[in-house]
C-alpha cells in the first residue's frame, strides 16, 4: 500500500465526497513541481483514470489514485485531519520528505528534489 489514510481524514473525506456527483469518483493524490521546498502535494477528486500511468489501492475504505511516477516520493504517506480552535484541514506525513516548508505545503525529496521557489 502507497498510502496511508487516518480514520479521521477517511471521514471527512467520506463527507466530501457525499457532495459530488458520481460513484466512480476517486480521491487523487500525488505531487508537482512548486513550492518552497520543490514539490508541493496535489489532494483533491478525480473521476479519469489512466490504467497505463496510475496505480489504483484502496485506503481505509478510499479508493485512491496515484500517478505511477510519484509513487518512489510519497510510497508511506500518512494523510490525516486534524480540527482545531481555527477550523480543521488535512495534514501530510512523509517519510520520504527530506526538508519541508515552514508552512507544511511543500517538500523536498531524496528521489526528486525539484527547483525551489520563494514561500
């Protein structure tokens, strides 16, 4: 398994996707190049899949999609949501993260480290 979603992300996922249309719907989530630190992280839903260039796992009852090549700089990536005083919002734990951004949007990793951009 690539990925790794929390009981309480796999929630409020369930509760976001309540809000769109079809069943086929699956949560994609990969990287791009961008950010502070290099890469940023890509979460959002996505109803095409590319059986040549995405792999395709269930997560905690989630059905997700990567594309193949990020696989080597996400492979045990936790996604979590936290709540708190000023609202909630998904967080990201990668092992495979060697520097990160201040604001946690972005990283760099061993496999592919990208062109940093200012925060």
């Amino acid at each position: 398994m690539v990925l790794n979603i929390t009981d309480s992300a796999r929630n409020q996922i369930f509760e976001m996707l309540k809000e769109e249309d079809a069943d086929s719907v699956r949560l994609r989530f990969g990287v791009k190049g961008g950010g502070c630190s290099g890469l940023s992280y890509s979460l959002g839903f996505d109803y095409d899949v590319n059986e040549e260039l995405d792999h395709m796992e269930e997560a905690n009852g989630i059905p997700v999609t990567i594309k193949k090549f990020d696989i080597n700089v996400i492979e045990g990536t936790t996604i979590d949501f936290k709540q708190n005083m000023m609202g909630g919002g998904f967080t990201i734990d990668n092992p495979n993260a060697i520097i990160s951004c201040g604001c946690g949007s972005s990283f760099k990793a061993k496999e592919r480290e990208g062109a940093p951009e200012s925060c």
